[in-house]
C-alpha cells in the first residue's frame, strides 16, 4: 500500500535561523513520501545554496 504524499510548507520571513532549524527537525522525518517547500523572497544566488546539502527533497 502505497502512502499518500504530503507537503510541509514553511514560510520565512527574516527568520533564516528558526527556518533552518525547522529544516533540520524536518530532516529526522522517516515518512517516506514528503516534500518541503520554503517559501521566501530571497535571491537565487541564495535559493541555490539553501537547496544543497539537505537529504530531504526541498523546494524555495
């Protein structure tokens, strides 16, 4: 049986250390089929940056 998807979303503003701290938590999650989106207004330059590194699939 196949578990449906599920979609945390985190909205930030001015707020980097508490959001990547929620990232970090979310990171223990062993919910096999989740998604992450964080939404921001920040640059693509640091867009880019925040998508490395985490094991977990992460739109910004």
């Amino acid at each position: 049986m196949s578990v449906p998807l599920v979609h945390t979303l985190i909205v930030n503003y001015n707020a980097w250390p508490d959001t990547l701290a929620c990232l970090r938590a979310l990171e223990q999650l062993r919910y096999p089929n989740h998604r992450v989106l964080v939404l921001d207004n920040v640059p693509d330059n640091i867009a880019e940056t925040l998508r490395q590194g985490w094991r977990l699939p992460l739109s910004v």
